[in-house]
C-alpha cells in the first residue's frame, strides 16, 4: 500500500470484501430496503431483557452470519475490528467477547463502520489473511443513552434522526474475486461549531464534504468516477447541505449521491424525521443492500463515506460544539 | 510484517518511538516517578472549567510536546490514533479536533495506549511516515462517570484502583535509530466472570497472562528474553494473580515483570490501595519512566502489555461480568 497525495491510501494488493451480513430492527423491517437484509427481528428485545443486551446479541449474530456466507473457518480469521456507539463500546466488547479472536476495539461513532473496514483493509495487506469488520447501534438503547428515556415519549424536532437497529459486518481476505477495496480516505476530525445535538447531519456534512473533496484531490478521481457516491448518516438535511457544500467547492455530487440514512426508512410514512443514523445505518445498508448490488454487479464501485459525530451528553450540557468526522473507502470490482 | 504463530505480528522494518511526552495530575506528581514525566500539574482543572475539558488540555498538550520533541513538522504526520475512558472518547476528540490530520479513535479502556501503538506500528510499516499514538485519563471525569460523584466522598474498598490523571503520547517514525517496535501481541477478549467493578485487577489478570504466554508461544522466547515485562495497569491485586496464573501455567516472571499502576503511586503513604490505573496509567508511565530507560540504555527491551476492562457502569448494574482485554508490544534497542 501507499499514500496518494495529502491523506489516501492505495492498496498494492486490494483486500477482497469476501461477504457481508446484516440483521436490522422492526422498524427498519417496514422501510424500503426490507428485502435486503438478512434477518429482520418482530421486536426491539429479541428475547432479552435489555436493549444493551439485544445490541450485543445483534452485533454477535451478524457477526457469526458473515463468517458463516464467507466460508472460512473461525479459526482461519486474524482479528476483528469493531465498534458501537453505547458508552465504552459494551456492544462489541460484550457481543464478540465469545470469538476467541484477537480484538481491536475502534471508535468514530457513526464514521466506525468505514473506520473497521479500513483498518481491517490495512491489516489484511500488512500481515492478516482473514478479518471481520462491525460496528452495531439500537434506537432505543441510543436514546436512553444520548436523549431521553423513551418512557417519556418527548417529541423530537424535525432535524433529528433516527438512531437505526441493526448492524452490519464485513468479511475482508487477502484472496478473493473482489469487490476489492482499492482505496481509503481516513478523515479528519472537523467542528465547524454547531451546538444542536438534534441536528446530527448539519454538524457531520462539512466533514463528509472535506474528506470527499481530499480524496478526489488525491486520486484525481472526479464525482462522475463512481457509480454512488454513499454517506454513512447525514438524513436528509445534512445531505442536502453536503450538496451545497460540494457545488460551491466546483463538485457536483447531486447526480450519483445518497445517504444510508436517507434510503433505510420511507420519509413520507416512517415519520423518522431527516432520517436514520447510528453505527448500524451505515452498516447494514452497504452489508445489506449495496454489497448486494456490487455482487450483482448492478453497480460497479462505490466510494462509502461513513459520518460521526465525536460528542457525549457531557460535552454538550457543558456547551460544546459538535466535531464531525468521515472515513471514505473505495469499493470497486 | 509477517504474522508469527496464531496471533503475534512481527515487523520486517521495525518502526522507531521517535519521542514520547507524558503530563499528568498532581497527585501522580507526588509519586515515586515525578521527576520522570515532562510536565506535572498543580492542580486536577489545569485552568479549565470543567474534568473533561482539563483531560482534553492534558491530552492535546502532551500530543503537542510529543511532536514538538520529535522535530518533524506537523505537516509531515500521517494520521493521529488516540482513545479515552471517557463516554464516546470526548478526552480525545475534543482535544485533538485542532491537528488537522486523519484521525482513528481507537477504544480498549485501559489498553487503548498499547493498541494505538500496536496499529500506528502497523500503518507505519504499511504507508506512513509518522503517527501520533495517545491516550490520557483522568481521576476525577472517571470517577464521576464510572463510579460516584466525589463530593460524596464515597469509601473506596482495598481492592479498588486510582485513576491516573494523565497522558502519554508517542511518535512513531519509518526511520530512526529506535527504540525499536519488533512485535505486537493483540489481545482475545477474556471474560473468567468477575463482576467486582471494584477489583479490576482480579478481571484484567486472565487477559493478561492470555496475551503474554501467547506472545511467548508465538515468539518462543521466554520471561527471561526481557529486561522488563511492563502490565498497564494490574495494580497491586492484579499483579498478584498474574504473577500466580503464570507460575501455574510453567512461567515464572516474578524477577523482572512489574506493572505501571504498581509503580505510579507509592502504597505507603499515596491512599492509593491497590494502586493506578486508567489510559494514563500505561500511557504516562511507559512515556515519562520506561521510555526514557530505554533512551538511556539502561533497559535494552521492554515486554509492554497494556490491559482493559471492557465494561461500563450500565453493564454492571444489568449484573454482567467484566470482560478483560491486553495488548502487548515488544520495544528493543
């Protein structure tokens, strides 16, 4: 591998997304990608007794499913990268405690999905064979954690989005027949100074926007090179306003570009407000639906931009602002 | 790189620790160590209004005096990886959103120093020049967080550990005369059942000596090849049953192992029962105290292995164990 340009990385030997799996809540069940997953649940518990505990049992299953369609042995894997958004990572540290596999625990909120799949993808050049990438998120779970206890039903603004149920995992090898993960753009951590912990997708776009541009710089790839262009969360406000961001910098994204977030829930009947969000939105609809389309080579390459936001309750009753952050990886066949 | 046995890494161009910097609180000032760090506080807010904005000055002010040691311009860095204890990382996010480089935010609790260093080796053998590795804690946002709040005043019971009010950070460098990272060690998640939030030696133990005779294993070397085998943050407890589990298990490294929570704080006269822990705990001890050892040549090689407790306080108040994790890299001259 090496360094193209200011911050992109070129791999020698594209590590191969061997396959992906992906188990989603009830809710995403009714959305429009419904077909596309692997496993849907009737209920946000899935036989446990709390949200924490179905988060792990979530990320575990998905897990164990994407080993299971890769084919190869448990024992053949080097490690696992893996990340959530609950304090101190409890999902994937509880979920994948059981994998007797080497643990990297990863953290960039909702950016971790493309964080695990790029380290995994440096890993897979460097030394390993065989590693799986996840990350997981739970609406209910989240808001007990971030808002508000969902007993007291408060009633959210329209800017805010849904935190998704679900996860999604990746099985990279060293050999395959691709997708192939050709390219990855780490981004930088950027806080252009929103407060308003409801409006996730306006803190995280100028994020998505700079590591976007940095990595056509880079390449000298320009929009019209891929097939979609796919944020990880920005909902419907912040993908409007990547938009904007990108045309007044000379790019015209608005042709091949939607967002996990936008595509996962029907705005007009699912009442999600701008959209879905959390680690497993990003997560299960590549693992779900656009792995599924590379496979079916109905699309031919995509450049992933998955978008968090590096805050806590604290952060914000203590009034700071919002800092942004977005890994890009190419896939292409 | 080139994995060596089941899930040891061993570098063909060993990356250099270029420099390390280390900050850390007052009460680890008045410890047996103090001379050895860069810079000690005088108090636990270091002019700040709030902990976790004192912790992020910490973290941002140790990462600045790393670089800064190092000679190598900012400009000429790859990529930042960093993680706290704190909710979401904010020590880390918050505090280094102003560096303006690619950022991983990485998570293992109390192991977070170790992995950062174990995946800065691994982007430096595959693309990068220079890497920051970091991590910082902080007594009292990690109280209030995990524990109680202190104005309570609340008894700590003997088996408990003191959270290090602290940083360290290194630079990692493709060239340099070393010290050297020869191998890195990830660690399997390892949970033996232990649910005392207040005996966190007692739950990392079992990680610990799982990480370290699998590194043995893989390396074939044994507890004498090291001049120093260095735990994060076992504490006194810990240590004991280390020392004890290793001893069944045909090694015995009572004459040269120790551990950085042990030697941060002194059992007589600190209060500390049974000793520090937290990311600052390895992060300032190995920066400020082993690095400059190895500088001097008065150790050739260390045997570093950080250790974490992957839980957090809803974990344990659902009655869940405490599944431990270590990481272990191999410094040589």
């Amino acid at each position: 591998m090496k360094k193209l340009g200011k911050q992109t990385i070129k791999f020698d030997l594209p590590p191969t997304i061997v396959d992906c799996a992906s188990i989603v809540g009830p809710k995403e069940a009714q959305g429009p990608l419904h077909n596309y997953f692997d496993k849907t649940l009737d209920d946000e518990f899935w036989g446990e007794k709390s949200w924490e505990k179905a988060e792990s049992k979530i990320i575990k299953e998905t897990v164990n499913l994407a080993i299971q369609k890769s084919n190869i042995p448990l024992s053949q894997f080097d490690c696992i990268f893996a990340g959530d958004l609950l304090n101190q990572c409890i999902s994937s540290s509880f979920g994948l405690r059981d994998f007797n596999l080497p643990f990297f625990g990863v953290f960039g909120a909702c950016s971790t999905f493309v964080e695990s799949l790029s380290l995994g993808a440096i890993c897979i050049e460097g030394f390993a064979n065989n590693v799986v990438c996840t990350t997981s998120s739970h609406f209910c779970s989240a808001e007990k954690q971030f808002r508000f206890p969902l007993e007291l039903g408060n009633q959210r603004p329209p800017t805010s989005q849904w935190t998704v149920t679900g996860s999604g995992a990746a099985v990279l090898s060293k050999t395959g027949n691709g997708p192939f993960i050709t390219h990855i753009t780490p981004g930088k951590i950027i806080d252009m100074g929103i407060k308003d912990g409801n409006n996730m997708g306006a803190a995280m776009a100028p994020a998505f926007t700079d590591t976007l541009i940095s990595h056509f710089q880079d390449t000298n790839r320009n929009p019209n090179y891929y097939d979609v262009i796919i944020s990880g969360d920005l909902g419907h406000i912040g993908k409007d306003i990547a938009i904007d961001i990108c045309k007044a910098q000379g790019y015209n994204i608005k042709d091949n570009y939607n967002d996990c977030g936008v595509l996962i829930f029907d705005k007009a009947t699912q009442d999600t407000h701008s959209g879905g969000s959390g680690c497993g939105c990003c997560g299960s609809v590549f693992s779900g639906y656009f792995f599924k389309k590379l496979q079916k080579k109905e699309i031919k390459n995509i450049l992933l931009i998955a978008t968090g936001a590096l805050m806590n309750s604290t952060s914000s009753q203590q009034g700071e602002s919002i800092p942004g952050i977005a890994h890009a990886i190419s896939i292409e066949l």
